[in-house]
C-alpha cells in the first residue's frame, strides 16, 4: 500500500475534480456551441448532455454567481472571460487526452468518449507525458507493433 500522505493526495485529487467536473463539462459545450455559430440555449444544452432543463437551469444559476456565464434574455448564454479560459482549458487537455487514446489504437468514437470523462482526472505530470508521447510519435510506434492483421 501507498503511504496515507501519497494515497491521500490521490483522494483529494479525485475529489477536487468531481467538484469541476460538471461545470467544465458546461462551459466547454457552451463553448463548443458559440464557436459552431449557434446560440447556447437551455434547451440545446439540456439534449446535449442529456439531462433536464430545470438541471440545466440549476447549473446556469450557479455558473453565473461563479461569474463564468450571462444570459441575456431571448438571447442565450455567453461565457465570460473566465468562461472562456475554463472552457478553452479543458478543451485542451480534452484534445491531449483524446489524441493519446487515438495513438494507442482507440476507435474515434470510443477515445472520444473516453476522454470526456477522463479530461478532468489526468494530472497535470500525466497530461504532459501524454504531450510527450504524442510529439515523440507514439502513434507511429504503436502502429508498428500491432499485429500484422490489425493494421491498417
């Protein structure tokens, strides 16, 4: 077993993450569907994430009092500047993670599942690593291990 400080830490990490978790989550689809041209409406965002629009109202309410959205009304959401920075963060380690998952061999569609949730888990040493493997060709060496039959 690790020692109680080192398992500790690895606890209040995952816990200070589940506390973000969900609000990147918000921030980064408003985010995503700023910059596809669309307004970010309740509604939108409640069929996105798949969950109510009184959930989403909720979460509004509170990510406005955390000054990272307005809303104006019959006009959507906005990010504000902090917003924008949350979300622009996590869309990054959200890419990171998900080119690491495509290099190993993970299908789009499964890396990109994978790295919505795992996004807001990976350290900080981690996500650097996982920069480094993909810099230094991890994709091409995975590529020329798998087995004959699988690849492409």
């Amino acid at each position: 077993m690790p020692d109680p400080r080192t398992q500790s830490a690895g606890f209040e990490q995952a816990r200070q993450s589940r506390k973000t978790a969900l609000v990147e989550d918000y921030v980064e689809l408003i985010a995503d569907l700023l910059h596809d041209g669309q307004e970010a409406r309740q509604v939108d965002i409640a069929q996105r994430l798949g969950v109510s629009q009184p959930t989403v109202a909720k979460m509004l309410c509170r990510l406005e009092a955390d000054g990272l959205v307005t809303r104006r009304p019959y006009r959507g959401i906005f990010l504000t500047e902090a917003g924008e920075k949350m979300a622009a963060d996590s869309q990054a380690r959200h890419h990171i993670v998900e080119t690491f998952l495509r290099a190993l061999g993970i299908s789009e569609k499964n890396a990109g599942i994978d790295a919505e949730g795992m996004e807001h888990y990976v350290g900080e040493e981690t996500l650097a690593a996982f920069e480094r493997a993909i810099r230094a060709g991890i994709a091409e060496f995975m590529d020329t291990r798998a087995a004959p039959e699988t690849r492409k």
